[in-house]
C-alpha cells in the first residue's frame, strides 16, 4: 500500500467515525401502529438496533435478525448490564454505524434515556432522541382510565416501583403522594404492589380508593384487573398478574365502569 493509499484509508475511517449516530427511540406501549412515523422510519434505515424487552415481539419481530441486538433485562432474570449496553453504543456508533437505541414507551420515562445520553455526550458520540407514546398514559388511556378528570383528579404523578436497588432508601414519598388526592401511575410495579399500597394505607389513603392493573396494554393479550388499595394486592394474586403492567391508582380508576362495555366492542 502506498502512502497515498493509506491517507486515503485514513480518511475514510475518520469520516466513518464521524458519520455514525445513535437515536434514542421509544417504541410506545407495544401495539406497531403506536409506533411514530420517525421512529419506524429509523428502524428501518438503521445498520443495527438495540432493543429491550418491552417494545414486545409485534415490534421486535418487524426487524431482521441479523440487525437486532436484544439487550433487555428482566426483573429476576436474565440480563444485559447497563455498562454493556453503553460500551456497545459507543462502539458502534465510532465504526460509522447508523445506530436505534430501542425501548419500551418513551426513551426519558424510567427507561433509562438520559443515562445513555450522557454517556453518549461524555464519548464525544453523537445522539437523537426520538420520543415515544409512553405506557404511564396510553395503559391507563387504552383501559378506559382517564389520568386526570375534573370531577376526580386534578393531577397526575407518575412513579416507578423499581428503584435503583443501590439506594439507601426510596426517593419516592408515598405520604406525599397520598396527600395530592391526584392520580398515581406505577410503572414496573407489579412485584412491590404489597408494599406500597400498604404504604399509601398507612400514609392515610382510604382502603376503598381504586386501583388497576393494565397488563400488557396495547397488545393482543392486554387485560385489565380492578380492585382498591386494600384488595388489589390479593386479586393480582389470585389472577397472575404478571410484568409489563402499569398500576392505576385514583377514582379515575372507577371510570373504566362506566365505558368498558364500549371497549370491548
């Protein structure tokens, strides 16, 4: 090779590097058709997707095998750590590579967006974010659950029941939450349903108060089960409620009642 030659191979490598992108895209609750235009478009174009498990597999399955990356975690099981998937941003992205960072409803919702962002930044790599229709809203909403009302909830706050387990203690003030009298959304919270329903009894908030469970919204097995604050720990139980499910809690919740009829049409 001669010197002409491999300052032309230089070049092209730097520009390489200097081409590749990572879009950080929320792929909404699961149903495709919830999906954004940009955010399919990008999937489509992109060299290599890196996807978790909540963008369910009537999205996942739309993407050639030999461009997916599954990178997911589940609470229990088996896992990608968070350093991995960073790394592997970084990497790919310096190779010139056109990169999505998928993931289950909007990338900055507890989904661990911003983290990636910053890594991004702090690599010199860059980045889009591309939001999506996130499942604190859309599950309560496909449910038939309004998160706000005028005659019920004047605010919404949304809370995850999965806290980094390297805390000392929770950042989340159940006795603050109680004291809104707004709606509360919990995402990722079927495992510590116990607890913090028994922390918002204890914080003062009536036993009769109505809580939902919205699993799997969006997709063709979503099903919702109702109760209150007292028993909608021993009805998920008794129905296997299982991950990915949004917790409604509020009288917004009692809302369903009246059109749920009209849903199932």
């Amino acid at each position: 090779m001669t010197d002409s030659d491999a300052e032309t191979t230089a070049e092209a490598s730097d520009e390489a590097d200097s081409n590749g992108v990572v879009h950080l895209v929320g792929s909404g609750p699961g149903d495709p058709e919830l999906l954004t235009l940009k955010a399919r478009r990008l999937i489509d174009e992109a060299d290599v997707v890196l996807h978790d498990k909540l963008p369910g597999p009537e999205i996942i399955e739309t993407i050639p095998d030999g461009k997916r990356e599954d990178v997911g975690k589940r609470a229990g099981g088996e896992r990608t750590s968070q350093a991995y998937t960073n790394e592997r941003l970084v990497e790919l992205a310096r190779s010139g590579k056109q990169v999505v960072r998928l993931k289950g409803g909007d990338p900055f919702v507890f989904g661990r967006g911003g983290e990636e962002a910053a890594y991004l930044a702090e690599h010199g790599v860059d980045f889009r974010v591309v939001p999506g229709v996130t499942s604190a809203l859309a599950g309560p909403a496909l449910a038939g659950i309004p998160a706000t009302h005028r005659e019920h909830a004047s605010s919404v706050s949304v809370v995850t029941g999965h806290e980094d387990p390297t805390k000392d203690e929770s950042a989340v003030d159940w006795d603050a939450l109680a004291a809104t009298q707004g709606t509360i959304v919990v995402l990722m919270g079927v495992g510590k349903l116990p607890e913090y329903t028994q922390a918002l009894r204890e914080a003062g908030m009536d036993g009769e108060v109505p809580v939902a469970l919205v699993e799997r919204a969006s997709r063709p097995d979503e099903r919702v089960v109702a109760g209150t604050v007292e028993t909608i720990t021993r009805v998920a139980d008794r129905e296997n409620v299982e991950p990915p499910a949004v917790t409604v809690i509020g009288d917004v919740a009692g809302e369903r009642d009246r059109v749920r009829e009209f849903l199932r049409r």
